[in-house]
C-alpha cells in the first residue's frame, strides 16, 4: 500500500523533521501535484510504502486514505473523549468515516447532520452508529440539539461538508467552551460574523491530510474490522470506467468508487 505522504517533500523544514509532511510547503501529493492518480503503475518513494495484512483485502484497503483524513480529524485534532457529545456535518465520504471515528473513539451520543439530498446517506450513517440523524432542512437542529442531554450543544462539531455556511450551523450548535474542527473545505468565503465564536469561547481547528503514524494505526483498525468500509463503496470497477464512478458520486448515486487497475 503506497500512503499519499508526498511524492516530494523538502525533508528540511520542521515539519519534515517531526514527520509531519503534510504542512511541508514543498509537498507534492500523488494524483494532485505529481503523476500518479488513477494509473496502472506508479513509481513511488520507499518513505510511502505500508505492509497490508494478509487479512486486510485491496477492495477494503483502498479506502485508506479517505480513512485516515478521518482518523486526523477526529482521533488526532478533535482530542475526543468517551461520552463526549459529537456532532458530524455531512454523510459524504469524510463525514461518514469520521462517525466512525468519533464512534471508535467513545461518543456519545453521535449525531449525523445532512440535507433532504442525502436521506440515503443519513439512513446509512445510523446503521454505522449514529445515534441520531437530522435532516436541517426539515427540522431546526439548534432545537434537536436543545432536546440532547443538557441542551447546551455538541462538545464537539466535524464540518465535513466543503460548504463554507455549514461553519455558521457549527456555531449555533456547538456547546461554550466546545471545538469546531473543520475538515471540509470549499471556494464559498465567508459572509457571516465569527462573534459566536469569541461569545462561546469555541475552539475552531483546522484539519488537513494525514502522516505515515496515521496509515500505520488506520490500517490496524481496518484490517480488525473496526472501521466498516465496504458499505461506503458502491462500485467496484476497472480503471477504465472512473468517469462513470466519477458521475455516479457526483450525482450521489453512491458514496465512494473503488477503481481497480486492469491486469497486464
């Protein structure tokens, strides 16, 4: 298994050093900045090499690195603990793998927030462990969240929807003292105040990619079976099908696509 560590790094800054190479600055990711994305064979640095179990599969091990942006989000940044509340903004990819995480990682209750789009998605985050799900265009999630515990909000909210407004929402149910991490992101600014923010005394954090001690740990949780990847896939199919796997996600026909590079 080849990590999305880098295909380039500098390998001098601090963040090299401490093994953080996602904040490099020099940082070329494969399929993004360097070739390499959805090809048969990629030449790839020894640095970004994982050993897989013999009990985890390809079909399941492909689904590595949405996991382990996961994995950042919610076990590394976020710093949750059992029987903290948790809520997660959007069922796509990232926000239904963090459920599992912010599940793993002992909360309680977890809740699911998406639109009336994504019912299908919000049926299958309760069957992943979601121990509530709001549709916010239906019913008004501040007064849900009202009804939750103490009625003072979520000590935790995951912004996983790349909708810059989902951050407003972030503020309104979050908890004083609680933590916004944002691992979403999107080209919409801003265009609301972030007094709430100073109001309640909230701690927003930023979340972005993963590092090798990452893939490591999310590859002993996959290979276990504590993080349920296959629901996510709804297609398995070769190389030469991405545009419709590309469509079929785009349009919310399915949650992820697994493509498969074709035999030589």
């Amino acid at each position: 298994m080849v990590s999305e560590t880098a295909a380039r790094i500098c390998g001098a800054c601090p963040y090299c050093l401490a093994g953080e190479y996602n904040l490099c600055s020099k940082r070329l990711g494969f399929g993004v900045l360097a070739d390499g994305g959805m090809a048969q064979y990629v030449n790839v640095p020894a640095r970004c090499l994982h050993r897989l179990p013999r009990k985890l599969s390809f079909d399941d091990a492909a689904m590595t690195e949405p996991c382990c942006v996961a994995y950042n989000a919610v076990a590394v940044k976020s710093h949750i603990q059992p029987g903290e509340s948790v809520a997660v903004m959007g069922p796509g990819p990232i926000g239904l793998l963090c459920l599992q995480m912010a599940r793993i990682c002992g909360a309680s209750p977890l809740v699911m927030l998406g639109v009336a789009a994504d019912r299908p998605r919000l049926e299958l985050a309760r069957e992943l462990g979601a121990d509530l799900t709001i549709d916010v265009e239906a019913e008004n999630p501040i007064e849900r969240f009202r009804a939750i515990g103490d009625g003072l909000g979520a000590q935790v909210v995951v912004d996983a929807t790349g909708h810059s407004a989902a951050l407003k929402q972030a503020l309104e149910i979050v908890r004083p003292a609680g933590r916004i991490t944002k691992v979403g992101w999107g080209p919409t600014p801003l265009d609301f105040s972030l007094d709430p923010l100073v109001q309640k005394a909230v701690t927003l954090q930023g979340c972005f990619s993963h590092n090798y001690p990452i893939w490591e740990n999310v590859i002993a949780l996959l290979a276990e079976g504590k993080i349920r990847v296959a629901p996510l896939a709804g297609r398995i199919a070769p190389l030469k099908d991405w545009q419709g796997c590309i469509e079929d996600m785009h349009t919310r026909q399915i949650v992820k696509a697994v493509l498969k590079p074709q035999e030589s």
